[in-house]
C-alpha cells in the first residue's frame, strides 16, 4: 500500500517580504522535519520590485516545496486615490477564486492551508475543502494579544484610543500610550482601522493559529492567548495558539554586489567593535533625519555599518510602493564631507546589506534597528543588543516590548518635531556599546540567545508545538 503523502498549503500575503520569508522557513522545516510536501502559492504584487525579489527568495528551496504564482489580479478599476494599505486585502479577496482553483487542481490534495494575518478570507474557502485553516502570525505574540483584543476595544470604546484616560495594558508589565499604538488604531474612522477590526475578527474561525515566536521571550503573551476568552464574539474560547519561533532565514541570502565588500569590512574590524544600522526592507527617514543620523553616528566615534535609503516623509513609503526616488544612490543624500571625514572608521551601503551574516558575525557589537519583527528575532538567535528606533506599523509597540518586557534595548526619542537629534544619536549609540546600561543589555540578550537555541532544539518548545500541529494536520 502507497504511503500517503500529506500537502501543506501555504498563502502567504502580497508584496510583504517580510511575511514571506518566515513562511518560506516554515516550509523548509515542515519538509525535513516532519515528512510532508509543501505547495506554497504566490499572489504578485503590482510593483515589479517585490515579484523580482519574491522569485529571488525562492530560488533555492528544496525540490520538496513547490512555488505556484497566482494569476495577477487587476486593480485599474480603482480610484486612484485608494489608500495604499488598502490594495493588500483587495488583491487578497481578488485572487480567492483562483485559490479556488489551484486547490481543487492540485495532484497531491491538501491536509491543510495556512495563511498570513492579512489573508483570514482564506479561511472559508479551506472549509468549503473540508480542509483545517490556519493562520500564520509572522508577527509578536503580543500584537496577536492586541489584536484578539481589538473588536472588544471597537465596541466599548467611545472615543479615539490616542485619547483614552487609561493606557491599553498587555501581558508583562507592557503599557501601551497613545504614541505607542499600532499605525492602524489612530483613526478610529478609517478603511484601515475597520479592515483591521475585521481581520481580527475572523481570526477566530480558524482551526489554530501558528505564531512565529517563541514561548521563553513572550512567555506571559501566551499564557494570556491560552487562557482568554473573547467575550465580544457570539461564543467563547479561540483558536489554540503554536509557538513555533524563531523562524529566521537560513541559507544564502539575496546575492548582490557588495555583499562580499561588506563582509571583507567587517572581517577587517576588531571583535564586538561596530554598531549596525538597519531600518528594514522598507522603513526610510526624511532628509533631515537621515542627516542628524549621519551626524550623530560620527559624533559617536565609534564604527558602524549604516545600510542607508534614499528620504522620503513617509516611513513605510518603501513597504507600500516603490516611491520615484528610492532607486537613486542614497548616498547622494549624506551630508556633505560625512563619508570622507568617517571613510576610516565607517561603511556606509545603498539599499541592502547580508543581514544575517552581519548580525552572526564577530565584529558586531549592536544593532540600531526600525524594531520589525524579523530584526528582532534574528537579533535574539545572534544574541546582538539592540538600539530601538521604531518607524511604523506595530514596530512601535515592539520597541516598548524591547525596551519595558524583555529590558533588552535601549530607545531612542525624538524632538518635539520627532526628530532623533545627533546629539541624542551619539549619546544612545556610547550606551550601548561602551556604558553600563549597555553592558547589562549585551548579557540580557545572551540569555535570549540560549533560550532561543532552547526553544529550536529537537526537545525544545518550538519544536514540540510544531510538531503537535503537524500530527493534527496528518492524522
């Protein structure tokens, strides 16, 4: 008799190479762990860009996974001033049908389909399928918390949250203020808010929901997502919730042309000597941040490796499309004489930079980061402190998680303006790469390191909650 052979179907969400990558390393493990063939479809984006960098992600998976591109949806039939966040559910919805499709025309059928936190609409065409629906949270524990959260909040709020007399409160001693709350919650009135109050909702009629994180960093986020029960929804209880993190990416990353460059660099410099700055895939800086910045990192005296894009006022400009500038040469945007006056001490980069290698390697000390999740949890398995300089999204209220819950980073604050000034700059960059604060940090985060290798290994919890998942998906 033929062995059965059970097929994971994965969806992650358009556009987002940030969700992307943890669901390719979900895959990955879910094939040379655990027995079983993955099919993983891909919605295009509209932005050439993204699809160019999607294939290129894809290029060395195992025979094991197999890529499908959906067809792409057309959205010229949209205002043209539809928000920009928008179009993610639209291209979402639009490509059901030929989810639809794919599932009933595939050879090997599926056991399961797991899909992004912005994909719940999925969940009903797994049930049309007779087939489990699970929804992969490549994000904290913690926003899950507050988003399990949000509809009860819709309900019994009476005004915008930013003025609340009492600030939102999450597991682990976290207050949230107005300032630290998620982009989508500060205008109680927009297509973003209700979309988000209607994702969080549909969360519910999953089957489980898989969490890219890790039950030693948030431990008391999970506890609280096992034990409630919504009380703003027509019956009680969720979906059980999986550790299954850290899932960071593994094996060669984007190749490029000075990739090589920057690793030479860093093998020049002395162990645990330069502090690394990245705000992500897409997070950018206005003109005049990217100069106090610039200032502020020589007014530091210490090295660093600074992975610069070109300005824009919008931080998530890069995230959302593909902005007329952000191709240019940043580093026609530096102040004037910088690279000369710091060439000795100092490489700065356009674009992109080997991230893991970096954050693995022996001459990082520290890591200014925009807090996204990805950077958080490759920090953690590196065991690398942390600057927090969160932009947008939810990054905000990691930087409070960071700084408040894990006491593993040290915050930067703007001006009046939200301005970083140099001064401020220098100052944090000397805390954590040569003062006490810093040093308590650095140990901090070696604990999380061991946890995390903990949490991976064959008897850890990741592992286990996987594994738990898997047999519900095959038996």
């Amino acid at each position: 008799m033929d062995e059965i052979i059970h097929n994971i179907v994965l969806l992650p969400p358009p556009g987002f190479l940030g969700h992307l990558i943890p669901f390719i390393e979900l895959a990955k493990k879910l094939v040379s762990q655990h027995n079983v063939t993955v099919t993983l479809l891909i919605i295009p984006n509209d932005h050439n860009n993204n699809n160019k960098s999607s294939k290129a992600l894809l290029h060395n998976i195992p025979s094991s996974i197999t890529p499908i591109f959906l067809p792409p949806v057309s959205t010229v039939d949209l205002p043209e001033n539809t928000n920009a966040e928008m179009l993610l559910p639209i291209r979402i919805i639009r490509s059901l049908p030929s989810l639809r499709q794919t599932l009933s025309s595939l050879q090997t059928p599926a056991s399961a389909l797991v899909v992004d936190l912005f994909a719940p609409y999925a969940i009903d065409v797994a049930k049309e399928f007779k087939i489990p629906a699970y929804i992969f949270y490549v994000i904290a524990a913690n926003e899950l918390s507050l988003s399990m959260d949000l509809p009860r909040l819709d309900e019994t709020c009476m005004t915008e949250y930013r003025d609340m007399p009492e600030p939102i409160r999450l597991p682990g001693g976290i207050v949230l203020g107005p300032e630290d709350l998620p982009d989508s919650m500060l205008e109680r009135n927009s297509e973003v808010y209700k979309w988000m109050v209607d994702l969080c909702k549909k969360y519910l009629f999953a089957d489980g929901i898989i969490v890219n994180s890790f039950l030693e960093l948030e431990s008391e986020a999970f506890q609280d997502l096992e034990q409630r029960l919504p009380e703003s929804f027509s019956f009680t209880g969720m979906p059980p919730v999986y550790p299954v993190g850290p899932l960071i990416r593994t094996g060669p990353e984007a190749e490029s042309d000075q990739g090589p460059e920057i690793l030479k660099w860093l093998n020049d410099q002395p162990q645990k000597s330069v502090i690394y700055v990245s705000f992500g895939s897409g997070g950018t800086l206005s003109l005049e941040q990217i100069t106090e910045l610039a200032l502020g990192l020589e007014m530091s005296g210490h090295k660093f490796l600074w992975v610069v894009r070109s300005p824009q006022e919008n931080a998530a400009a890069a995230y959302l499309n593909t902005p007329e500038n952000i191709m240019n040469d940043p580093l026609h945007y530096l102040p004037q004489g910088f690279l000369e006056r710091t060439k000795n001490r100092g490489l700065v980069v356009a674009l992109w930079a080997p991230q893991i290698q970096i954050l693995g390697h022996g001459s990082t000390s520290g890591f200014l980061t925009h807090c996204g999740w990805n950077s958080i949890l490759e920090s953690a398995v590196f065991g690398v402190p942390l600057i927090a300089w969160p932009l947008c999204f939810e990054h905000k209220m990691n930087a409070v998680f960071l700084r408040d819950g894990l006491k593993a980073a040290i915050r930067v604050k703007g001006n009046e303006n939200g301005v970083v000034e140099s001064g401020h700059v220098s100052e944090v960059v000397k805390q954590l790469m040569e003062g006490e604060e810093g040093k308590i940090i650095r140990e901090r985060m070696m604990d999380v390191k061991i946890a995390a290798g903990n949490a991976l290994s064959q008897e850890g919890s990741s592992s286990k909650a996987l594994a738990q998942v898997v047999q519900k998906w095959i038996s």
